[in-house]
C-alpha cells in the first residue's frame, strides 16, 4: 500500500481544540465504505465529530438538518456529483470548511468545486492528516503540501485504472481511448500498483 492510501496510516498531527472552534461538526460524504469508516475514525481521534454519508441525497439531508462546519466531500459519488453538497453546503452554511476528494483526472471538476465554494481539494488517496492540514488551513495560507505524496508512475497507473473503469472494463476500448497498444495496457492491468 503507497505511504498515504491508509486515510489512519499516519500518527495523528496534535489539534487542539481552539483550532476547530466550537463547532466541531464534520461531514464525510464518499461511496468507498471502507475509506469512509476510517477516514471518520481517524478524524474522531483528531477531535471531529464526524457524520458519515455514502450518498448525494444523505448529504443533502444532513446539510438541510444540521449543516456542518468542516465537509470532507468525494466528487465522484453514486447518486450524483459532490459539487451538489458543495454548493448546498455553502448556501445554508457560508462559513464551512470544505474540502474535496477527487480521483486523478478529474482535476477540472475539482477547480469547478472551489470556485463554487470548496476551501481545497485533494487527490485520493488522502490520508487524515492532509486532510485535517487542509480543513484547517487559515485563508492567508495554503494547507502544507503532503508527506508522501503519490509517484508520477502511481499517478499514471490510477488513471489508467480509472479509464479502464469508466470503459466498463473493456481492454480494446480504453487502450484505443488512452492511445496505446491492447498488449501494453494488458500487461500494465496485470501488475500491482507502484509504490
């Protein structure tokens, strides 16, 4: 596993409490279950109190209800796109602290997300502390940039997974999109990730 894809990886960066404010409400919204449960456990142990969603709508709802003031939001989302929770969020909530998730490839719709009110983005995978880092950036400066940050051969291989993904798993068609041989992408596909 690459240093930084375990969201609990790393030892917990010390946050006191003045740092979040009296509101320490978060909301994670990301359909990966798994990342979910541990990106929310680490920020409890960071003292957030955390909401976890796997849906646009749930988000929503949870915004119209209580809405919170940090967000951790994925943009690529089952039911819809995150950008939905991001612009709820600010209108209910102007002053939240929003942060967004996005794949390698979709650094466009993360540029849209902050122009609609997003605080920052970040590439998956994030560990809890890059995220905490960028939750509670000040507007002066910007969050530090990560520890361990992906390899450019690790960042090649997630966008061609994610091409290959989005082809509904088809070799032909996501070597011909990626413009690159079928017997080179197959063999690519068969290896671990890199490091």
């Amino acid at each position: 596993m690459p240093p930084g894809s375990d969201p609990e990886g790393a030892p917990p960066r010390p946050v006191s409490p003045e740092d979040l404010g009296p509101d320490r409400s978060l909301l994670i919204v990301d359909d990966d279950e798994p990342f979910l449960r541990r990106l929310g456990r680490a920020m409890e142990k960071r003292g957030f109190e955390v909401t976890g969603v796997d849906t646009v709508a749930a988000a929503r709802a949870v915004v119209e209800s209580r809405p919170p003031a940090y967000a951790v939001v994925d943009l690529r989302l089952e039911d819809g796109n995150g950008l939905e929770v991001v612009g709820a969020l600010r209108e209910r909530r102007p002053d939240a602290r929003i942060v967004v998730l996005t794949g390698y490839g979709a650094i466009a719709s993360a540029v849209a997300a902050v122009k609609i009110g997003a605080t920052d983005y970040l590439a998956k995978p994030a560990d809890a502390n890059d995220v905490t880092a960028a939750l509670l950036a000040t507007n002066a400066g910007k969050a530090e940039p990560p520890e361990h940050p992906m390899t450019a051969d690790r960042i090649r291989w997630e966008h061609v997974q994610r091409v290959y993904e989005l082809c509904d798993r088809n070799v032909s068609e996501t070597a011909r999109r990626l413009n690159m041989h079928r017997r080179t992408l197959q063999r690519m596909l068969a290896k671990r990730s890199p490091k």
